[in-house]
C-alpha cells in the first residue's frame, strides 16, 4: 500500500475548482479541497466490512506530517481491530463530560457517574420506602463518613480498600452501629449501580468482615415490679406541663415505642372502640393497640386540650408538630431515672419480660410490642388471631400497675389458659 505520494507543496498549490476535489496521500489519506477553498484531512477505511471517514484536521493548520502522523496510528488501530473512530468519539465524549462536569460543580452538583451522583440516584429511588426522618438521616450519615473520601470518585473505579478506608474512622473509635449501618448503605449504592450496568461488582462485599461484629446494647428497663411501682408514683407525680404527664402516663400502659406515642394522631384514636390504630413505619404495617380504661381515661382527660389539633401530644411551641423525641427521656431524668437506669424504650421491655412471667401469649405479646411477622400473610393472621387475647392483656397490664402503684404485693402470676 503505497504511502506519502506528495510533498506538502503539491497539498499547498492545491487551487478551488468547480467542485469538491481529492489529492491522496496514500494508505486512504487524502485532502478534500471545497469550493469554498476549505482545505481538509481525511482518512478513509473500512473496518469490519464497513466505509468510514475519519477527519484529521483542516489544512494548513494541521501540518501534512500531522496528518500522515494521525492515519499512521489509524492503521494501526485498525490491525488491532480497534475503529478509529469509536476512539475519537470516546475521546470527545469524555472532554464534553469533563466540561460538563466543571458545570456541575460550579452549581453544586455531583461529578456525573461519581459515588455521590449514583448515591443521589439511589436515595431518589428508595425515597417513598422509607419515613422523611429515616431518608434524612440516612441521607445526612452518606455525606458526612462517606462523600469525603469516595463522594468525587467513579463509581466503577472504587476498590475494596477505599471503602475500607471511608469506614476505618468509625471503626477506630468503636462506632460500630454507624460502621455497619453505613457499610450497608454503601453496598446498596452498588447494588444500585450494577443493575443500571454502571458497574460490573460490589467492592464494599469483601469488607464485611473487616468491620467488628457489634455487641447488642439493651435499653435499660426496670423489671423489678417494687421498682416499676415507684417509677408508677414517681411518673404519677411529674410536675410538667399536661400534655407531657398525659404522655408520660399514658407509655407504660401501651408501651409501644417512643415515637409513636409522641406522634400519636388523633385521626388513629377512637375512644368509642377502645383502639388506637396507628401505622407502624419501622415495621410497615398498620398496628391495633387496645386500649385499657385507664388508657382511654387519660386520653380522654386531654382531648378538651389537644382534640383540636392533629396529634394527641403536640410540641409546646406551637408549631404544629409532635411533642419532642427528648421529652419523656428528659421528664425521666428529671425524676432521677438516668438512662442507664431507665429510658422510654424501656417501658417496652419492662412490659414484655413482667407479662411474659405471668404467662401471656409470647405471640401475643410480640404481635402487640409491633414485632410484625416478615410474611404478610402471617402478619395479616396474626392480627387476627391475637386480638382478643391482647383487649384482655392489655386490661390486665394496666389494672396491674395499678396495683404496683398503689403499693400493692402483687405476685407475677401464670395465666389461665383458655
């Protein structure tokens, strides 16, 4: 294949005809001369039974030993079975994402196909799964431990040991909730990307065991019964405002979990029925909650006060939202109970270890502390099943710690069966 047939003269004296106009160099390069006297490289091939042009620049600004330069390295791509022009067009497409990206992040947005572009796509998809505190949080944690070290870099480019390294300061200083809940989230960002094919494997697998197995740490509960009827009195004696001595009152008798007890709506309360039926996020399911007498005496001692509104116990700022998470722990301390003692939770355990000493139902006691069962349809049975026996458990719950408030001796007893 003859090559370099001319000198740069003859490209130089090339003059503009009628029309567009050839003169080849050879090996597929030539110059087309246009009528408008536009002077321009090209080479010519085919690669895979197809015709294809590359441009090679306009002449004389790209020299004629420019030119040859570029067809020489287009052949020899060609005999490696690489198209030149795939080439090309990935070239140019990655200068247009580079200026791109300088866009983005002059307004504030991620580095297309980054870590943290694919984490927003990911938290934008799951987004209707979870509570707006949930995504918030969960959101927040991502860009404070992970953006830092993996947020700028590509998605498809991020090995085992980066993720190790965005998770070494958690782990070092015995953060091991947030290590794993962390990790967690970073392998579904993965699982994310390698579904929509924008990578091929999950690098944050082979640090699973990297990070220490975490010790279970228990709320602290009273269980002794002499001690949960002074925490009764004492909790009968809170001097705070009423909405949060109805609250405060009101958790040992349905003991469910802090946060929705404080975000109890009155649209979920019928006192005619004895039920509260609130929708239970954690577990995504609509939970029956009997109510006992004293439950709905107390409930019923607040309505003329917050019946008006949307939640039974609103903030006192009046600002339309929920009592604060902090309240019943900060009225706990008040009266001596520090959360090493005695926390909101705690009133769950307190409920679940006394009844299951007088012999209830585990099931029912499970099914009512909104252990839901992961199979829908056992769940959707369960509820059936069990709330007969929860009215009467939870009537039994409240008239004993009545007697364990007013300092009664009552012995935990077994339960009849039925």
């Amino acid at each position: 294949m003859a090559i370099n047939l001319n000198k740069d003269a003859v490209y130089r004296a090339a003059k503009v005809q009628q029309k567009d106009y050839k003169v080849s160099d050879g090996g597929g390069l030539s110059l087309l001369v246009k009528t408008d006297g536009t002077k321009r490289w090209l080479f010519y091939y085919r690669f895979e039974g197809k015709q294809n042009t590359l441009g090679l620049g306009t002449y004389p600004d790209t020299t004629l030993e420019n030119a040859r330069r570029q067809a020489e390295e287009a052949r020899k791509q060609i005999v490696e079975g690489i198209n030149p022009a795939a080439i090309r067009n990935a070239a140019k497409k990655a200068k247009q994402i580079v200026r791109l990206n300088e866009d983005r992040l002059s307004d504030g947005l991620p580095i297309i196909n980054s870590f943290a572009d694919i984490t927003r796509q990911w938290l934008d998809s799951i987004a209707h799964l979870t509570s707006e505190k949930t995504h918030t949080k969960k959101t927040s944690r991502i860009e404070r431990l992970a953006f830092p070290l993996l947020g700028d870099m590509a998605i498809n480019q991020i090995k085992s040991s980066d993720v190790l390294a965005s998770l070494k300061p958690m782990i070092d200083k015995s953060q091991l909730e947030t290590a794993h809940r962390l990790h967690g989230e970073i392998s579904s960002v993965f699982a994310y990307a390698i579904v929509h094919n924008l990578t091929d494997y999950d690098p944050a697998q082979a640090v699973t065991k990297q990070i220490p197995a975490q010790k279970k740490k228990h709320r602290a509960a009273l269980i002794d019964p002499k001690q949960v009827g002074q925490l009764l009195r004492d909790i009968s004696n809170y001097q705070g405002t009423f909405v949060v001595q109805c609250a405060f009152r009101l958790s040992p008798l349905l003991f469910q979990r802090p946060g929705e007890i404080r975000q109890m709506l009155w649209a979920d309360v019928d006192l005619v029925a004895k039920e509260w039926r609130p929708y239970v996020s954690k577990t995504d399911f609509h939970h029956i909650v009997p109510l006992s007498t004293q439950a709905i005496a107390i409930l019923e001692s607040i309505q003329p006060l917050t019946g008006g509104v949307q939640y039974v116990f609103p903030s006192s700022r009046g600002d339309g939202r929920p009592m604060s998470d902090n309240t019943i722990r900060t009225a706990l301390k008040s009266l001596g109970y520090e959360s090493d003692v005695m926390t909101a939770h705690g009133f769950r355990t307190t409920a679940s270890t006394l009844l299951n000493e007088q012999g209830w139902s585990p099931d029912a006691i499970e099914r009512q502390l909104a252990h839901a069962p992961r199979d829908q349809v056992r769940a959707a049975y369960n509820r059936a099943q069990y709330l007969d026996e929860r009215r009467k458990m939870m009537q039994s719950w409240a008239d004993y710690l009545d007697g364990l408030k007013n300092g009664a001796q009552v012995i935990a007893f077994r339960k009849a069966a039925n």
